[in-house]
C-alpha cells in the first residue's frame, strides 16, 4: 500500500511541474515563434485602406507600430501589461488591431490610451495573420520594415530601416 502512494505522489509532482513548466514556455518567446511566416512579409507593401483605418492619428507618411492581440492570447495580455513602459522608449506611434474583442477586451485595450481598430477578422484574413502577437513596424513608405511574434514592441519598433 506504501509503494501505491509513493507512486501516486510521484505522479502528481509529475503533473504539477510539467504544467508548472508549460505554463512558464508560454511565456518566453522562442527564436522559432519570433520568425513567423505570419502576416505580410517584411519588405510588403500593405494595403492604404487598412493602414488608414488602424492609425487614422498618425498623419501621413510616418512609421509606425501595429500590435495584433487577441483576448485569448497570453503573450497579448504581457504584452499588453508591457506596454505603458514600453511606449516611453518608443517614439513612434502604436496602433492595437483586436480580432473580434468583447466588450471587457475592448475596454481594457482602451485603458491603453493607445489608437485601437477592432477587426471582424476580414482584415486578419487579408493580411495572413495566425500567430499573435504579432508585431509590425511599418515605414513611411507603408512598408513592412520588421516583424515579430513578440511581446518586445519595442525589439520590433527599433528594428532598423
């Protein structure tokens, strides 16, 4: 009876670290997840309409950060807890673009202060994005300069030119 409860401990210590464990990868971005095929490639041009519609505050002609966050996404919700130091090391204009966010989601990303375009998912499509977050930096040409699947806004927003 001893040895069944020595193993049923084990077991359950098994279960807790690698939980523990997993819980913990999903917040440290990988190499691999960093360098996604997700969303236009960098040197793309993107489309004006869209660039219009998600940073209508920007002006013309000026880079910019796009952050694609989903409700569901844990590396969105650090990235959103990220973000009220990160924009004092940026100087350059962020914009959210939220898939199809609930009403909370809607207003917790307001409580950013940050510019935010809630898609139904028609520009997400068109744009190929699958993984999140996805971070674009946009140059003025409206071009994609660099890119990422990061909670880093500001990796992405210091990328070079």
């Amino acid at each position: 009876m001893n040895e069944v409860l020595q193993w049923v401990l084990i077991l359950s210590m098994l279960v807790v670290l690698l939980g523990t464990l997993r819980q913990i990868a999903m917040w440290l971005p990988t190499t691999a997840r960093g360098q996604t095929d997700s969303g236009p490639a960098v040197g793309q041009r993107v489309r004006k309409d869209d660039l219009r519609l998600i940073s209508e505050g920007f002006g013309s002609g000026s880079s910019s950060v796009l952050a694609f966050v989903m409700e569901s996404c844990p590396g969105c919700q650090r990235l959103l807890a990220d973000l009220s130091e990160t924009r004092q090391r940026i100087e350059l204009p962020i914009a959210l673009v939220a898939r199809a966010p609930s009403p909370q989601f809607h207003e917790a990303l307001s409580e950013t202060g940050l510019p935010i375009h809630a898609d139904n998912g028609e520009m997400w499509k068109r744009w190929k994005i699958t993984n999140t977050p996805l971070v674009l930096k946009i140059g003025e040409d409206g071009r994609v300069v660099a890119k990422g699947v990061t909670h880093h806004v500001d990796a992405i927003a210091m990328a070079s030119t």
